[in-house]
C-alpha cells in the first residue's frame, strides 16, 4: 500500500545446546533480544525471534520461508545469528556451503547432517527472499577448538573468511561476523552481553547518526570492538554493494513508519498511486505517537465519508458504463478506500479495538451505494467488493491479535440489500465469490493478493493464512448457526490450515480465545469440526482432490481423550 521499505527481522540467540551441555554460551540470548527489540519498533512487515528451546533447525527453516512469503522488493531483511557454528571435513577435504553448518538448539553431532543447518540451505532459502536489501549477522565464529574435540575429530572451526566468501553474495548483500579466525567472539560479564552486539547497536542506535552506509557501519563496529577488546577481536565482513546502508536503530518506542531508504534505485510496484498518501501516513502515525485516539477516530470518519461520496460519483449512473471499464472504475474505487484500510492497519497493529468497533458500521454503509441501481451487475457489485476486501483486511488481522471482539462484531453486520432478508456478512455468497470477478474467489484473491514472483502457483501469503484459519472456524460452527449457508474459501485457497488448528488447540491461551468468539468449549468445537470436514469429504468438487486425501478427523478425535 505504501512504497516505504518495511524490515523482515529474524533474529536467533541460543545459549542451551541439550547435545552438548557442558558447552553453553553466556549471552547469546540476550544478544538476540537486544537485536531484536531495536529493530521490532520499526513496522516489521514481518518479526521473530527464536531462542534457545524456539530456535530448532524446523522453526528457522519455517521462519524463513514466511519471511519470503511476505517479503517486497522495497523491503529489508535483518538475520541475525548467535550460537556455535562448525566445518565437517575428512583430511584434506576442502570447506563448502555443503559441510559447513550453523547450529540450531536440537543439534546433534552424530547427525550433523539432519540436525544442523549448512550455509548451502541458508543461502538458497534467502535467495528466494523478495528484497533487494539484506544484512546477515553471524556471531558462530566463537565455539573453540575444546568444543571441535568433544563431539569429534570430523569436526572444525569455521575459518571467517572461508565463512564470509560462502554466505550469499550479490548487490543488495552485507554480511557480518563477529570475529577473524582464530579469535573468540569476547563475551562482557559486566555488559552481560557479546561485545560485538554490544557495539552494533551502540553505532546503530546513535542518535547523531542517520542510517550509515555499510562500509561505514562497519568502520566504526570494528573501531568500537577493538577498543573495548584491547585489540584482541577482529569482526570481519562481505559486501559487494556500495550503496547498501544499514538502518538505525530507533531510541523511541514506537517507529510505526518504514526504513528511511533511498527507494529510487528498487522497482516500486502500486496498483493505484494515491495523491499525498505519504502526508496522508505522516499524520496517521503522528497521531498514533501521540496517543491521539479522538483526532484519529475524526481521521477514519472523515476519510469514510469521503470514499463514499467519492465511490458514488464514480459508479453513478451504471447504465452508461461500457464493459471494459469497470474495472477500471472498480480500481478507482478501492484507491479511494486506501486511507481507511491504512487506519484499520494501524489500528490493529496497536492494539486500538473500540475505534474498529465503533466504526465499523459507517464502513458497511457502502452498501447503501448499489441500493436503487441497475444496469451492469459487476458496477452494482463495487461497493460490496470493496466490503469484501476490508472484511478480509480486518477479519485476517484481528485473528493473528487474537481480537474477538472485533470478530464477533461480524456475526452482527448484515446485508439484507441483494437478498432482501438479514444476512451477516460473514456468510453472504457476494462477500467471499464477488460479482466482479465472475464469483471466482480464487481470481478475485489473486488479483488482492499476486502470486509469489518465485513460485507462480503459490497465491497464499501470511495475510491471507490468518484470514484463512479464521474462516475455518467460522465454516465449521455453521454446523451449529445453520440458519445460513457457509463459504469455505480456505478450501481453495490453501491445503494446510487443518494442521494448523490442529497445532493450536494444544494452547491454553488459543481454546479461550475460541470460547470468546463462539461460547463454545474446545470439545464442542472439535465435534462440529469433525462434522463439517465429513460434510466436506462427500464433495464430488475436483479441485479438492488434495484436501479429500487428507484425513485429520482423528487427529482432531484425539484431542478429547
């Protein structure tokens, strides 16, 4: 929505190895956290931080692959790692991306090979990373050569500089280690924290200082590690761009606006331009930083009323529009509901629920717009196209918050216009299979959402996911609300949300979420679950082929016992 870079962070710290306890590390989750918190204050498109006990090989590789299903070109990614790292080689082998490994917390030394993460993985994963910006910070230069002689001879140190020639190269690449070869990544009892995070963020975070490019950053760490080390520790580096810089670290704490980055060398891809929309976004997050909840409700009225005069005058009078335009129209019509899907973002994002709540029912009131109309069905069919996106904008977010207030509210906003009796929103058949794309809801997700530019087949991106599992829920407990007909959209959107409620009804906190949304116990809901995905299983519909294939009902079944 916006052409501003957005930070993809992901940092892992672990100090507790279980497969090699006698060789912990003192500060290594602390110095992810450090990382992690002066980075977090931007508007992460995405943010992680894995740690001891999280940071297993499956949920860094898993990290990772979200973070490229959400990643622009216009984004910048930060990975950093703190941990042991190790070379496997036989004699004279020589070291490659293929035998030298990061290790995550489940690391075993006799399945090196399964259990670590070689550089050959770690590269063609961020490979596929969608940003043209990306910084590695490696602190896995430091486990020793005691370490190399507890879990065998096949094993040893990475060399910083065998290290820095393997990781990912290319404009756009900087990468970081802590030390040269042969040195100890210094760790400060009295900091209680690696001298080498300790410098960064001392350099990142200067308020005198604007976003510094690489080669400079880099200068100054060296210079600050040197001195509080008396020279004993070396950080060493890989950058083939010399107009890569490295965003400061903010002091303040909220930053909701992306990295401040000379975007005019990247490719901007926006669908509609908005006139003035960075002023626009200027003053949604003054407001926000200054905790101006009463100008901020004035601002999403105001810019409601705004987009429905503006919406009306563009689809009256119908009749008079030829086919070819109305998309056209239509895209028009959605520029002029950016600044209130920009609000609801923000809003969401932190943690402001009543103002979404008590406006809700203007934004449905677009609707109102097709009342009277005839003509081309597709141009009676914008304003609630547009409904429709804000549904899935709102809907999916409040989800991943866990915002069940907000979600009730759906169950209460009805349409009674095109079908002339009260239908909630949630279950009306022109929500989720619009008009305007021929009731097509995967073109219509599509054209929402383009496919990945690195898999032209994967349409589903993080967004949509938390929309997905939350229809899930909602689609099951229609066998319950039976008085409408449910639209199962995650379906034919993605084949793996089963799995993940499955995951998630383990969690205490997820079954009291579920009883806010529905009243209904975590049993209750299994039953009803089970029932509808039984339901589903007797489609004849070929395009679920995937979905009849699997058979979760009784992994669900077990979760009662």
């Amino acid at each position: 929505m916006d052409s501003m870079g957005k930070i993809l962070l992901l940092c892992i710290g672990i100090n507790k190895y279980p497969n090699l306890p006698d060789r912990s590390l003192k500060y290594s989750v602390k110095d992810a956290n450090l990382i992690f918190e002066g980075y977090a204050k931007y508007n992460c498109a995405y943010k992680n931080c894995l740690t001891d006990s999280n940071a297993t090989k499956e949920n860094i590789l898993k990290a990772i692959n979200d973070i490229s299903s959400k990643a622009r070109d216009t984004d910048y990614l930060i990975l950093s790692f703190a941990g042991h790292g190790f070379a496997k080689v036989k004699g004279p082998e020589q070291i490659d991306s293929n035998n030298c490994f990061i290790c995550p917390y489940n690391f075993d030394a006799g399945y090196s090979d399964i259990t670590g993460i070689s550089l050959n993985e770690i590269n063609i994963k961020i490979k596929q990373i969608n940003s043209k910006q990306k910084l590695l910070l490696l602190d896995a230069c430091h486990s020793g050569s005691a370490l190399r002689r507890d879990i065998g001879f096949n094993f040893r140190d990475i060399n910083t500089q065998e290290l820095l020639n393997l990781v990912i190269s290319g404009s756009g690449n900087g990468t970081i280690a802590a030390c040269d070869s042969n040195e100890a990544a210094l760790e400060d009892d009295k900091l209680e924290q690696g001298i080498f995070t300790h410098a960064f963020n001392k350099i990142l975070s200067n308020e005198q200082e604007d976003n510094l490019d690489f080669k400079e950053a880099y200068a100054k760490i060296c210079e600050e590690v040197k001195g509080l080390t008396q020279d004993k520790q070396h950080p060493k580096s890989k950058c083939d761009d010399d107009s890569l810089i490295i965003p400061r670290i903010p002091k303040n704490a909220l930053v909701p606006k992306g990295i401040d980055l000379d975007l005019s060398i990247l490719p901007i891809q926006i669908e509609t331009k908005l006139d003035k929309i960075d002023e626009f976004e200027d003053k949604i997050i003054y407001l926000i930083q200054n905790n101006k909840t009463i100008e901020l409700d004035k601002t999403l009225k105001h810019s409601i009323n705004q987009a429905y005069n503006r919406i009306g005058e563009l689809i009256s009078p119908p009749h008079k529009t030829e086919k070819e335009e109305v998309i056209a129209i239509y895209e028009s019509c959605r520029n002029s509901i950016k600044p209130i899907i920009l609000i609801l973002d923000y809003l969401l994002d932190y943690g402001d629920e009543s103002i979404i709540l008590d406006n809700l029912d203007l934004i449905f009131r677009f609707e109102e717009l097709s009342q009277e109309m005839s003509g081309l069905t597709a141009i009676i069919q914008i304003p609630s196209t547009l409904i429709a996106e804000i549904i899935f904008k709102v809907l999916g977010k409040a989800h991943k918050k866990r915002y069940s207030r907000i979600i009730r509210k759906f169950f209460n906003l009805s349409s009674a216009y095109f079908s002339g009796m009260s239908i909630p929103y949630i279950y009306n058949a022109r929500t989720w299979h619009p008009e305007m794309f021929h009731g097509d809801v995967k073109r219509f997700f599509e054209y929402l959402y383009p496919p990945n530019k690195y898999n032209k087949d994967i349409i589903l991106k993080q967004e949509i996911r938390e929309l997905c599992e939350i229809i899930f829920l909602i689609d099951s407990y229609s066998i319950i609300d039976n008085r409408y007909t449910s639209f199962p959209i995650y379906l034919y959107l993605d084949n793996g949300i089963t799995k993940i409620i499955l995951n998630n009804l383990s969690d205490k906190k997820f079954k009291e979420y579920i009883n806010e949304i529905f009243n209904i116990d975590k049993n209750d809901l299994i039953d009803v679950i089970v029932e509808r995905q039984k339901e589903i299983s007797t489609w004849s519909d070929n395009r679920l082929v995937f979905w009849h294939s699997q058979d979760y009902n009784n992994e669900f079944i077990k979760l009662k016992q």
